[in-house]
C-alpha cells in the first residue's frame, strides 16, 4: 500500500460498515506527479461495475469492503514500474463506490461522493498507485484522473496541476508526461 490508509468501522451488530479512505493529494507540479507515480497510462474507459472486496477477518469476521471496477482500454502506456506490458485491457479498482443517476439507489448511498463518475468511452490518463487492496487504483482518488474533452484537457477535481493544465491542449499534456517520464530517476541525496 503506498501512501493511503483505509479505516473500516463496524457498527454493532457486524452486519455494515462506513469505509474512509485517506490518500495522498497529487503532488504540486506535474514534473512531481509523473516523478512519483509508477504507474500512468492512457486509455478509454470501457466500462465501470460495482463489486465488493473481501477484507481478511477481523474479530471472526470478513468485512466487504465497495470496490469500483473501471475496465480501461490501454492506448498507451506512458510510464511503467517494469517493461510496459501489450494487455489491451487494463482493471483499475478504486475502493469505494461511483455512481451517476443510473446507478440503483443502494450504490447512490454508499458511493464515495468525492469521486465523480468517468464517462463511459472517454479517454483519460491515469494516474495510478497500488491501492488499499493490493491492486491498482486511483491513489491520489479524481485528482490522478485527467479526461480529453474537445482537445483539451479536463478535471473534475482542483489540484495543482489541473489549475495549470486544465483547458490546455491533450497532445501538449501527453507529450509533457512523455518527456518527463523519460528522464532518468534522481537519487535522493541525504
């Protein structure tokens, strides 16, 4: 897990629980963000599907914890933590649920309202950590999602780097992440 810790806390008797996930916010420049994320790719999203994780027992019992499954279509991988695999598709969990007004009432109420849903055939690069359960997620939640829209460059949440990419040209962005990506990794001196 890197960087973000998930608090389950059971109500009495164990038949539900309120998830809290707490992450890392993207760092402040993109130079930081491609630095410090070891995974970041494009792709479009196929398709979204709510699912449950099980969660080892605690107190003799397992805990189900809200997964959303978001199926990528890889178009390209811009930066790896190994050589780039050729999988065409790519699963990215986040913990907790997204939902829209076509989600059913019971994914309305547990979704994690602090991130929007990704349109269905949009194209994103992704900016991704290994999340809470041992896959790999939106570790720094909507702020690592950044969609093409008309050319441009969108966000659905403020950070750093949205305010200054935000509106600005999709191929100039792709292009800043492939140049950065490409640098060699500085030791860190102490």
């Amino acid at each position: 897990m890197v960087g973000a810790t998930l608090f389950c806390v059971a109500t009495a008797p164990l038949t539900t629980a309120q998830i809290y996930v707490d992450g890392p916010s993207l760092p402040p420049s993109l130079d930081k963000a491609v630095a410090e994320t070891p995974l970041i790719i494009r792709g479009r999203l196929v398709s979204e599907r709510n699912d449950t994780y099980q969660m080892p027992a605690i107190g003799g019992k397992p805990a189900l914890i809200p997964v959303s499954v978001y199926t990528v279509e890889l178009l390209e991988t811009l930066k790896a933590p190994g050589p780039a695999g050729a999988a065409p598709l790519v699963e990215v969990r986040h913990v907790g649920w997204s939902g829209n007004e076509q989600s059913p009432p019971s994914v309305r109420q547990r979704m994690d309202r602090s991130f929007p849903p990704l349109d269905i055939g949009g194209e994103y690069v992704l900016f991704l950590l290994v999340n809470q359960v041992g896959d790999w997620g939106f570790g720094y939640g909507a702020q690592g999602a950044f969609e093409e829209r008309d050319g441009k460059v969108e966000c659905a949440v403020r950070s750093e780097v949205a305010a200054i990419w935000r509106g600005k040209p999709w191929n100039q962005f792709i292009t800043a992440i492939r140049e950065l990506a490409r640098r060699p990794v500085r030791s860190k001196r102490r």
